[in-house]
C-alpha cells in the first residue's frame, strides 16, 4: 500500500512523507521538504556582516542560533577572540533559546498527540488529556507564563527576541550592568522553581545525576504519574513501548556548543558504538534526489551550491543530502548527550539505540543539565568589563559556523571575495536528520526511523508516524534555503 502523508500539524513548516507498507508495516518512506526559501542565493554580494542580520530570519524559533552560526563564520575568517564577558554572554541567550525550545517542543507540539481519541481505552488518557490537550492542556497553561517570563532575560542579554542584532564575531553588543545581571540571575531562580516543581518534581542536579537506564526506571518507580510531566511522559513511554519506535541505524553527531576557556561545554565528536572525533572537512552534500541543478557529484558545503530546478529525474524532496564521511547521522539532543558522554544517554543508546523515548529524555535532560550552568555564567559576568571587540575581515577569505540549535547540527560555511559574499551554504539539523536518499540510494535518517513502524490502513496520518516525525524536532523552514 502506497500513502502520502502530509501536511502535519505541529510542525514549524511544511513536510510531506511518501510511505509504502505491506500487512501493516512500513517498507519504505521518502521524506519531501516541499518548500524552497533561497535565503542562501540572498546572500550573495551582500557584505559579510549582513549575514548577521539576513540569517536569522531564517526561523524565528531558532534565530539565535542562526546568529550564532554566521558571528562563528565570520569569527572563523577575522580570527578574532571573544572577551570572556562576550562568551558567557552569548552562551545565557543561546542557551535560553535552547531551552524555551526544547520545552516548547515537549509541551506543545510532542505531549498534545497522546491526548488523542485513539488512545481513550488506555487507562492513562484521562489524566494525559487533561494535561496536554491541545489548546486547554492544563501543563500548557502553566508552561506559557513561565516560558514568557523566562525569556525576559533575552531582553536584557540581547535586546530583544528572536532576530536580535546584538550578536557580533567579536562578542556582544548588549552590555549589562550589575543591576540587569541581578535581574537575569533572578528569572532564572523563578524559572528553575517552575522546573523543579512542574516538569521534573525534584532537584535538577538529582535529574541530570541519572546515570543509566535503571536508575531512571527507579527514579520513576518512586513517582506516581501525577508527581511531574516528566514522569507522565515516562510512564505513557512505557506503557506504548516509544523505545521500540523511530531507530534508524545511524551514528550520531555534535558540533559541540557553549564555548567555554578551553572548548565547549557539550562536546564536539561523532559517536558510533564509540567516541570519534568530527572532521568537518569529510561533509559533504549529495543532490542526486533533490530538486537542485548541479552534478550529483557529492560536494563540502565550502564549495557547495544551491540552485533550483523545478523537474528533475529521480528527484523527490528540495533537501539535499548530507553525509559525514558518506555516512547518515543523526543530531539532535540525544545525539549532544550521547557524544557528550553522559552515562544515561549512553546507556539508553547501548539498549535501544536512537528512539521517540529517547529523543525526549535527551531533550529534558539536557534542561537538567543546562539551566544550573546557566547560573554559574550570569554570576560569572564582570559588568564593568568589555563585551565586545572589534572584528575587521579580510577582502578574501572563507570560513565556518558550526553550531548546535535545540534540534541539532547548524553549520554555516562563507566564502568572501572582495569584501562581498561570494557564496554561502547552510546545512540545518532538518536538513541532516530528514534528508533524502543519496547517490548510492542509502536513505537519510527519518526515512531509516519510519521503516519497521506499524501502521493502520485506516489511519490518514498514523499516530506512530507522527510520534516518529515529531521525536526529531522538526523546523522544515530551517531545511531548504
């Protein structure tokens, strides 16, 4: 049986999925991103830091992280290096991006699906329903105010949110005084009670202690489902067997981000039932299935192109192809924890590889983690100290933004020739994780998650299918540019 499902709802963009499946089963899937935005073709001739005003544009879910990712490119050209108080800075706004992002995606577009009528006969609906219906969800109402509240601090860190222009190569534009950081240390406190109190019904250092699956599994033995959303979600997770659901066999993938003294606070590096360490220089894009002009000649995004074409023999998606050493990879928070190092994000993977359960447990996790590291940044500010430094480039020369937003991998690759941009090419976390097949038919990593899954012939857009599509965190405006 053949099905195209699509549009979805509670996806940031549009997203069409081609599924074929026998007796219930899906055999294959082809993943389509049916939107072309050119926002790289934008850049061309514009001057350099334009970018930092163009890209973010790019989503407003994620506008910091493109910013992040152009000030990186630029950074990577003049050589320039960031004052400590610049760093910390910007690492406060990129991580509270991140974490509005990673709650907004669990309370308003992942949990919603389990109040469905579908699920009326399972003997948590009653209490999930209420919880997270679309709409009148009653952990939505007391997420919003704290999210809202919470993203006051990008005020004061930025200037405003999303498509701040406070992000420069050379640090931040937006100084604070000692009575902003107060004010900032103070919203984190409020939002910190929030999570202990709501999201995870405990401490958050005891949370991002777990240090495998079984003292997860005894975590929740002590809870009721009632004690905290995470909890609602893990005992739903168990009870429909999400660890089973969405596992392509892939190897997964960081950039590392939050730059610290020396490195990043997440690590950079690949995990493959091992630790290896990233190469950028092994990326490639493969076009033989996209809807892009060019030869199917796999490229690096340095050299890369991105230029439309309507039809196309064997293509099927705008996306293009991205393997790291002719490999799919996953990115993601789960692939952040798991290249990380952390143990229960390992130990999770060393059971049940990438799965919906485990997406969501990285994506919480990771809260856990981030939110006291936050802290410790904003006390860490010196308010009379300088922000930002100055960052001329020079007339020719290319560089690289590698990058890590809420959903994964960002890369932005420039080349500058006479002071103009002479090309530039973006490779977003979507574009990774729901590429389309490459030259040698190897699928990308959506597309390997939905094969396996069962599915009702009655279902239009099967639930399993939309858990899957929806564990990856999709922003298809972020994919094709």
């Amino acid at each position: 049986m053949r099905r195209v499902v699509g549009p979805f709802n509670r996806v940031e963009g549009d997203l069409e999925v081609t599924l074929e499946s026998s007796d219930g089963v899906i055999e294959a899937a082809h993943v389509n991103s049916p939107l072309y935005r050119g926002f790289e073709q934008m850049l061309h001739g514009k001057e350099p830091h334009d970018a930092l005003v163009i890209t973010p544009r790019i989503c407003g879910i994620c506008s910091v992280s493109q910013s992040m990712a152009a000030a990186a490119a630029l950074r990577d050209i003049s050589g320039v290096e960031q004052p400590p108080n610049g760093r910390l800075s910007m690492n406060l706004v990129h991580a509270a991006e991140n974490v509005a992002d990673h709650l907004s995606h669990f309370y308003l577009f992942f949990m919603p699906d389990f109040a469905r009528a579908g699920y009326a006969e399972r003997h948590w609906h009653g209490e999930i329903a209420a919880q997270f219906r679309a709409g009148d969800g009653e952990a939505a109402a007391a997420f919003l105010p704290a999210r809202a509240q919470f993203m006051h601090m990008l005020g004061y860190l930025a200037g405003k949110w999303p498509h701040t222009l406070s992000t420069q190569p050379g640090g931040t534009t937006r100084t604070i005084g000692a009575s902003e950081k107060m004010r900032v240390r103070a919203l984190l406190h409020e939002f910190r009670r929030y999570l202990e109190r709501c999201v995870f019904g405990g401490e958050l250092e005891s949370l991002a202690e777990l240090d495998s699956a079984q003292s997860l599994d005894k975590w929740l033995s002590n809870r009721t489902g009632e004690s905290s959303d995470f909890a609602r979600f893990l005992h739903v997770a168990n009870d429909l067997q999400l660890d089973q659901l969405g596992r392509p066999n892939t190897a997964f993938m960081s950039y590392g981000c939050y730059e610290e003294e020396k490195g990043t606070l997440f690590a950079r590096g690949v995990w493959d039932e091992k630790e290896e360490p990233l190469n950028s220089g092994n990326i490639a894009e493969d076009i033989t299935h996209s809807w892009l002009a060019g030869d199917n000649e796999p490229r690096h995004p340095g050299k890369g192109a991105t230029l439309p074409v309507a039809e196309k023999e064997g293509a099927y998606s705008w996306c293009k192809a991205p393997r790291l050493a002719g490999r799919v990879v996953e990115t993601g928070a789960l692939a952040r924890q798991v290249v990380d190092g952390h143990p229960l994000a390992r130990d999770l993977v060393s059971q049940s590889g990438g799965n919906v359960r485990n997406r969501v447990v990285a994506r919480l996790l990771e809260v856990t983690r981030l939110v006291p590291v936050m802290e410790g940044w904003i006390d860490a500010i010196q308010p009379r100290e300088p922000f930002c430094v100055r960052s001329p480039l020079p007339e020719s020369d290319q560089g690289a933004g590698l990058v890590e937003a809420a959903c994964g991998s960002l890369g932005h690759w420039v080349s500058v020739e006479q002071g103009g941009i002479a090309n530039y090419q973006i490779i977003a976390p979507t574009t990774w994780n729901f590429s389309p097949r490459d030259g040698r038919g190897i699928p990308g990593a959506l597309e390997q998650a939905l094969v396996g899954t069962t599915v009702e012939d009655s279902e239009d857009t099967p639930v399993n299918v939309q858990h899957i599509v929806r564990s990856f965190d999709p922003c298809m405006v972020c994919t094709v540019h």
